[in-house]
C-alpha cells in the first residue's frame, strides 16, 4: 500500500498573502481615518463659524430691554403724562413648596381672590417654572408694606415694580393726550407689517389714541437687550452683556393746562335736585378749543364730557368699557375734531369775504329784507329769516352784525354751489385741518359730484341756498371753524393747528414743525378787513348779535355766532325750545377772535342744544377771553404741579 506524500506548507506564499491583507486594511483604516480627519476639518475649520452659531444660540439668548417712555409737559413745564411705578405681586412656582397652603395665607393676609388665582392658573400653564408669573397687578402701598413684612412666610412670591403711564389731570386732557394700553393683535399686525415689531419684543403699551399715538416713535425709544447664558432648561446662569435702552424723548405742547382746567371748568353746571334738595354738577354737551392765531397753536381743546384715561392704562373691565360705550352723552367722542354739525352763520364772514373777491356783491351792495327770501321766478317755498319781520335795507356790514339770513340767501343764490364749496374748501372746510392727532373727521363740504354719489340725485338750486347760511348738506368740527377764523384774522395765511410745541433730548429742545397751506390769494387786503369789521361790529355795534355778552369789555374783540338747528322746521311752525326735548333743541355755535387789532386767540365752541349762539356761546368766549387776557399772567405753576400729584 502507498503511503500518502506529506504537502509541504509554502510560507512564501502564505507570507505574500498575508502582507497583501494587512497592507489593505492598513489602506482602508487609514482611508477611513482620512475620511474622518477630512470630516472633523470640514466640521471645525470651514463650518465652523455656522457651528458655532448653533452652539450660542442654544447657549446664549438674547434678552430685550424695555425703554422709558417719554413724557409730556404743557408749555409751561407742567407734568400731564408720567411715568409711576406699580407694584405687582409674583410667584416663582418652582419655588414655591405648597401653591394651595401659599394661596391660602395670602388670601388671609393680602385678600387674594379666586378670580385673581384662576388668572394666575392660566398664565402659569403658558410660563417656564422658573420664571415668575403675576398674581396681582396694582398693589398698593400699604399691600406692598404689609406682604414686605411677611414675605419671609412665602417663599417664591416676591413684589416687583414696574413703570406705568399716569395721566395726573385725568379727564381733562383725555381727547388731547389718548392714552396707552396693552399691546394687542392688531397692533402687533400693525408693528410688523412697519417693521418695527423687534423694537417692541419687550414693550407692554402703545399709544392708542391723541398724542400718545400720534407722537408713539418718539415716545417710545428704543429698546435695548442682555445677552445672557442660558442651561439646556433655560435658565439664565449669567449675563455676558448688557446694552441699555435709549428712552423716548419728552414732549413740550403748546397747551395752557391752566386754561385748559378754566375751560373745562365752564362746560359744568351746579344745579340743585329738587327732589333731594342736593346740589350736583352737571357737565354740558360740547366743545371748546382756543388757539393762537400767530402760528395755530392750540392753547386748549376740551370736548364734554370725557373719561379717565388711566382706567385703559391697566385694562378696563368689560362693564365700565360698556358703560362708557353706551353713554347717550358720548364721553369717547373727541367732540372738537369728530363732532360733526352745521356751522350754521359762523361761516358769513368766510362767504362774505368770497362773495366780494367774487364780484357777486360789492362793499355797497345794499338789499332789503321783508323777512324771508324766495328763488326767482319759481313758486317755491320762501326761505326765512330769523328775524320774522325782516330787518330792511341791510349792506354786507349789517349782514354780518345782525346775521341776516336773506342777505346771505341771495349770495348763495348767486354764487352757485360750485364757487361756494370752492372758496369754503380754500377756508378748511370739507378737508382735514391738519391738526397732529389722528382723530378727526373731514365732515362735509357739499358739491354736485357729492350728492350724486350719496343720494344717487342731481344737484338741485334749492338744495344752494341753505348752503348759504351754513345749514342745508354743510357740516363741519369745532376745529375747522377755529381754523377758518385764524384764516381770515391772518388775511388768507393758512396754517394747520397744532399741538406739539417742541421734542425735548438731552441736546435741548427741537422746535415743533407744522404744515402750511397755500394761501387764499386774489382777495383784495379791504375784504378780509370788511369780515372783520363786520365781526367787530357783532360784538361792540349797536345791533349786534352779541352784544350784550360783550358788553362793557376791557378790550375789543371780533366774533361771530350760530345757531344749527338740529331737526326742520314746517313751513308755518315756529321754533320753541321750552316746548321741545333737549336733545332737539338748536346747538349754540361761537367764534371770535381778541384783541381786535392784534389777535392774540381765537375761540371756537359748539354747545350741544344749548340754543342760541349769541346768548349762550358768547358769554363763554367772553369769560374765556377775560381769563386770558385780563386775568391770565405768567405766574409759577407750582400750585398746578401740586394738584398733579
């Protein structure tokens, strides 16, 4: 039998083997190590700086700090919006060992109520453990005291102090000054679609309404931000850096708060209850706003009646926002810039002074007037007089001292819608005076293409002729009549009204700038001057309308009164305001200016069914224009300041 023949192992080849697979996977392992090497180099050298981003922004966050708003003096430095702190009760919850025994001792000690706890339980529900949440808002001065001295008993729960706007005259520069409030979502719809929504990440307020609105950018400032690091929770462990907020700038108007407390003071009644027996005040329906005829300054604007502003500065519950809404006497509406009515005569020295650039009428036009007016050649209804039996031969002087009506009828007539609306626009009316806050309405300057588009009708010679003596479709505000009478006391000049009188920094004072209009040229300089003269002549004339308000002046003065009727009159009825309600009796329109050679203010105002315009608006004007120029000086206003407080 064959024995097998024994293999011999060839190391050689084992060896080559052995040396081809090391070398590869020393290529591979090397290979991979490249890859890996090329990867950490991509990662911490060319994607290092997005990286590092990532790693600040889950490190590092950014924290915006709120500004000091801004506030606002009267011209002569007296504080009428501030900032005062509040003091709000807050609970860390992640410190707070029991929330129901905490709850329970600050219902015994601070009165705590479920209502306020059921807020706090909402709010919780939206905040980080670790960050405080608001129990009550608003403490007082002996609540703060009085938890101060206890808050050893309450771990968690801390008192923190906040700014919040002030108004120390309350409602008597509501209209003027608005007021802020909460930030809600349409101002954030607002704020974004400006782009100015990052400068209000850490801004609780907004300027709503008046001054406050109208001035925000600069009220506001401009926030500042902490960076700060933060751990995986979210917790600040430190600030890196702080950047200060720049705070807004103060604001100077051209308001006398002096005047405008006078003023406000003359729109309240005393009367006695005749039930109780009881005097009360009772605050008139109206408006009244004065002006500086130099550069329409406005000296004071007060509509009645009005509200407190500081209720929207910390939430107005629903029933007082509702009682405010559904007052019949309308505390919301700023009367001097959104109360709409006819300016009734107040406008006959305006279309006077048109009629004569015109060449309708001349300075000797003379007409009679049996009492009443009638279109020519037509069958229409007569147009009345106020004065039943007329008042006879009557030139454009008389027109204006004694308010003839017919007079003006005929004007109207002969003038023609499309001059009139045109010369009354050049005036104001029918536009926007131009006064810096956003309430305000145009009311209605009457043209053909207006009442086609309203009323989908012609525009009939009839529908001229109440035109003439401002009634009929003309409606205007408060404003626009102060703003025609500065325009004719400065011969044409027009200005837009303002309130702001300068923006306060730490550079000093910037004077405010206002807009000017074209003036209304093509008026001979002796127009202007027979408006006026006629004006005067309604004050100091022995037939003047009022007269007896004026009488006995320490100083001349040029006016002129009105009288809008609130509802029409039949052909054959009379007008009797004692048998009527109030709220259908006649609004007492006024205007004036004084001194008469060199006017120092203009007056207007619009008294709500307070009947007629020279018996109840000129004694107004005439108190407010003693105030100013007979008892009004330059004395401290510390006592005023002092009320503020």
């Amino acid at each position: 039998m064959r024995r097998k023949r024994l293999q011999i192992r060839d190391h050689q080849a084992e060896s080559s083997l052995f040396f081809r697979r090391a070398v590869f996977s020393f290529v591979g392992i090397f290979a991979l190590i490249g890859v890996l090497i090329a990867n950490l180099y991509h990662i911490q050298v060319r994607e290092f700086e997005d990286y590092q981003t990532r790693s600040n922004d889950n490190r590092i966050k950014i924290v915006p700090v709120s500004p000091n708003r801004g506030m606002i003096y009267d011209r002569n430095g007296v504080l009428l919006a501030e900032n005062r702190p509040v003091y709000s009760l807050e609970v860390i919850t992640e410190k707070v060992p029991d929330l129901d025994e905490t709850f329970g001792r600050l219902k015994s000690l601070l009165g705590i109520t479920e209502e306020e706890i059921e807020r706090f339980d909402k709010e919780r529900r939206r905040t980080r453990r670790f960050n405080s949440v608001p129990l009550r808002n608003q403490l007082t001065e002996k609540e703060v005291a009085l938890f101060s001295v206890n808050q050893h008993r309450f771990p968690g729960v801390e008192v923190k102090a906040y700014l919040k706007r002030y108004y120390p005259y309350g409602d008597a520069l509501t209209h003027v000054l608005g007021y802020v409030a909460k930030i809600n979502d349409r101002d954030l719809e607002m704020l974004d679609r400006e782009d100015r929504l990052n400068n209000y990440k850490a801004t609780r307020d907004i300027g709503k309404l008046g001054i406050e609105k109208y001035y925000e950018d600069l009220l506001h400032g401009t926030s500042g931000y902490q960076e700060v690091e933060v751990n995986s929770r979210g917790r600040i462990i430190r600030t890196l850096k702080y950047v200060p907020p720049v705070p807004g700038k103060d604001l100077r108007l051209n308001l006398d708060i002096d005047l405008q407390l006078y003023v406000k003071e003359l729109l309240t009644e005393k009367k006695i209850d005749p039930e109780t027996g009881e005097e009360f005040t009772k605050v008139k329906r109206g408006s009244v706003v004065v002006m500086d005829p130099k550069d329409s300054s406005v000296l004071a604007m007060v509509s009645s009646p009005s509200y407190d502003p500081n209720l929207f500065v910390h939430g107005i519950s629903s029933k007082q926002y509702s009682e405010l809404l559904n007052d019949k006497d309308r505390p919301l509406v700023n009367r001097v810039t959104l109360g709409i009515y006819p300016p009734a005569s107040t406008v006959k020295p305006a279309i006077a002074v048109a009629a004569l650039a015109e060449g309708v009428i001349t300075t000797r036009t003379t007409r009679n007037d049996p009492g009443y007016w009638k279109i020519p050649n037509t069958n229409s209804r007569p147009f009345r007089d106020w004065l039943r039996w007329g008042h006879g031969k009557v030139s454009i002087h008389k027109a204006i001292e004694e308010s003839v009506d017919t007079f003006f009828y005929q004007i109207a007539y002969d003038m023609g819608i499309d001059r009139l609306s045109t010369w009354m626009s050049k005036f104001g009316y029918g536009e926007y005076t131009g006064i810096d806050i956003a309430e305000e309405s145009k009311a209605n300057m009457p043209t053909r293409e207006w009442k086609q588009a309203r009323f989908r009708q012609p525009w009939y010679q009839g529908d001229t002729i109440p035109v003439g003596i401002g009634q009929g479709y003309w409606t205007s505000t408060p404003l626009q009549i102060a703003k025609a009478t500065t325009v004719l006391v400065n011969d044409g000049v027009v200005r837009a009204p303002h309130l702001l009188k300068s923006i306060m920094d730490a550079d000093g004072e910037t004077p405010a700038k206002y807009e000017v209009f074209p003036p209304i040229t093509g008026v001979d300089p002796k127009y202007w001057q027979v408006a006026k003269d006629g004006m005067y002549r309604v004050l100091h004339g022995s037939r003047g309308t009022a007269r007896r308000a004026f009488y006995g002046a320490e100083y001349k003065a040029g006016g002129k009164s009105g009288s809008a009727q609130v509802f029409g009159l039949a052909e054959d009825e009379e007008y009797n305001a004692e048998e009527l309600e109030e709220h259908l009796r006649d609004h007492a329109l006024f205007t004036a200016f004084a001194p008469f050679e060199h006017p120092e203010y203009v007056v207007a105002m619009v008294l709500e069914n307070a009947g007629g315009g020279s018996s109840n608006g000129g004694p107004v004007a005439r108190q407010i224009f003693d105030h100013m120029l007979l008892n009004h000086d330059d004395k401290d206003k510390s006592t005023l300041a002092e009320v503020s407080q």
